[in-house]
C-alpha cells in the first residue's frame, strides 16, 4: 500500500522544486509523446520542443514562480488552447498514465508531486472535450 502524503500548498511547488524540477518532469512526459499512439498525433513533431518550453513556462508560473508563460502567451485560456484536439476519457487517461510515469523519472518530493497530481486529475478533467 502506497503511503498518503499530504500535498504542499500550490503557491510552495516552485519554491520546493524550482525551475529544474519542472523541467525534468516536462522532459521526461515529452520523451514519451512520439511513440504514443493516442497522444503522439496530437503534437507535431516540429513544435514538440515548443510544446515542452509552453507547459514547463505554465507549470513555472502557475506553481509561483516567473511568469514568462503568461507574458509571452497571455491568459492561458486553457480549453481555448486544446479545444482543436479530441480529448475522450482515453486521451485524458493516457496523459495522466504518461505523466505518472514521467514522475517516476523526475523524482520530485512526495509533497509537491502529490499536490502536481492533483492538479493534473482536475484540469485533465476539465479539458475533456469528447464524449
């Protein structure tokens, strides 16, 4: 049985963590993405490293640290962005399945992997657009 950990509060991910913490997790969910077949057609293989360097700058800023992602790219405006994309339970399950493995990888602190899972149930959620 996998131990509880409580979550960190989201505004001290980035103090826990900081940039580099991120990016691994980044690195290590994108390394996964062209062999995937539900996922790798969703991102075109010539914009993969943009699509890494937009979710690192989100999570950086969303978890209190820079806010490139916001002046570069404005509000991030979230179902806007992805509604191009047919996102169903699969795509939602696969994603999730692809970052836990990248937390694995990552190896970040219980606490503020767990409040990162978190977040990533509720807004992988929130952008299924297909039933």
């Amino acid at each position: 049985m996998k131990d509880v950990v409580d979550p960190l509060p989201e505004d001290q991910v980035f103090e826990q963590i900081g940039e580099d913490g991120f990016r691994r997790l980044v690195a290590a969910f994108y390394r996964q993405i062209p062999d995937d077949d539900i996922l790798g057609p969703m991102y075109p293989a010539e914009d993969l490293a943009g699509a890494e360097q937009r979710l690192g700058d989100f999570l950086i800023y969303r978890f209190g640290g820079p806010p490139r992602y916001v002046e570069q790219r404005g509000h991030p405006r979230l179902r806007l962005r992805h509604a191009r994309f047919a996102i169903d339970q699969r795509a939602r399950d696969r994603w999730l399945g692809l970052m836990d493995r990248a937390f694995r990888q990552a190896q970040l602190p219980p606490q503020a992997e767990a409040t990162l899972r978190q977040f990533f149930e509720h807004v992988a959620t929130f952008l299924m657009n297909r039933p």
